[in-house]
C-alpha cells in the first residue's frame, strides 16, 4: 500500500508482481523497502537468500567492530524488525563460545534492550526505538569486541529452544500471579521484583509459603529451586 502510493505521486511505473517481490525482500523493513523501490533494484533485492547474506554480513560487522560508530553503522545495516533483532543476537550470543562471565554481562544488556522493546510495543512509542541501536552499540559490542562471535542461521537446539519456551510461560505466570497479589504491573513485577523473589527462593520455607500464596502447582517447586540457584 504504502510503496504503491509512492510509486503515484512520484509517477513511477512498478507491476504488482515487482511490489510484492520488494515487500517479500524488506522483511518488514519500509525504508529497505523504499531505497529499493527508488533504486529499482527489484531483481537483485528479491530473494531471501540475498536477504539473508546481507543480515549475516550487518551481524558479522557488528561483531567484529572495535568502535561503537562502527557498530552502530553495522546494526542500521540489519534489514530486520528490531525485535527480531534483539532475538537473533540473543541466538549467536547462545551459540557463541564466550566465557560465562562475559556471556552473563551480554545477556544482561539484551534483557533491558528486551524490555524497551516490550514497552514499545505495548505503549506504541516508537521515538524509542533510535535508543536501541545505540545501546546496544555502547554496551554490548564493547563485551563482545574480539570475542569471536559470528552470525550463525543456524536454530538453537531444540532441548534449549524447549526450555526457553517452558520457563518463559512460568515466568509470565508468576509475574503475573506475585502482580496481583502487590498491586503493581507483570512488567514491573517481572523485571524490579522477581529476580529478587527468585534468590530468597533459595530457602525452603519462603518457597513453600510462595507457593501457597500464589496458589502454584507442584510443577514450580522444581522451577523456582532452580532460579534460586541462578
């Protein structure tokens, strides 16, 4: 809709079937989109596998930057949704052979990158979205710099895939239970609260008490043991 309205007001003449195959190739992205459409490069954009070296190639320079400029330049590159983003560096960074350490601090910075996105995408505020590259350009790349790490297309193995799966839905659970139960948000619950409920886990007793209070079944006992143990 929007491309073809494009191609009107400046009297372009572009077939449907060159549209669809532009659309197809954006991925979602309108200004991929756009800079194809003005270009005219439809042939040479339409394709996934061209797509999908061209993602491969933004991720790989994001990786192998030494600067935050440079990086910054690397994810703008990336013709991909910035949830989609977010998650395909959450895959390399798992794939990835760095340290524990190193790997807990990235982690760290995609999970508030995760949450900005979550706040966008309820509030509809995209003027925060010029926030993400950035903050992934000044925190992450640093920790990640010489470390390594490629762009794989590779799926996580489905074991993990399986686990990330389970343990978000009990996540969400129990935000949403303890958020009833304190009178604040899922949100709030699930990131100011909880990773501070999951460590006092560690004790039997405050366990078993939350257990009965936000009335979970016995299939948390094991869950929350091993979040405690994180």
């Amino acid at each position: 809709m929007y491309l073809r309205r494009i191609a009107r007001l400046e009297k372009m003449s572009v077939s449907d079937q060159d549209l669809s195959s532009i659309v197809t190739s954006a991925g979602g992205d309108l200004r991929c989109a756009i800079n194809s459409l003005q270009s005219g490069n439809v042939t040479a954009q339409g394709g996934s596998k061209d797509r999908s070296m061209r993602v491969a190639e933004g991720f790989n320079a994001f990786f192998a930057s030494s600067r935050p400029e440079q990086a910054i330049a690397a994810l703008r590159s990336i013709s991909v949704p910035p949830m989609e983003k977010v998650r395909e560096l959450h895959r390399c960074l798992v794939k990835s052979n760095l340290g524990p350490e190193r790997l807990a601090q990235a982690m760290e910075v995609l999970s508030r990158a995760d949450i900005v996105m979550g706040k966008i995408m309820k509030n509809q505020e995209w003027r925060l979205l010029r926030y993400l590259d950035n903050t992934l350009a000044q925190e992450l790349q640093p920790l990640l710099s010489d470390q390594g790490v490629r762009y794989s297309s590779e799926d996580l193995p489905f074991p993990v895939l399986l686990r990330i799966w389970n343990d978000s839905k009990k996540v969400r659970e129990v935000s949403l239970r303890y958020a009833k139960g304190a009178h604040t948000s899922g949100a709030s619950a699930r990131s100011q609260d909880l990773p501070y409920v999951f460590v006092l886990c560690g004790a039997k007793k405050f366990r078993s008490d939350l257990e009965k209070t936000l009335d979970l079944d016995e299939t948390y006992e094991k869950f929350l043991q091993k979040e405690s143990s994180r």
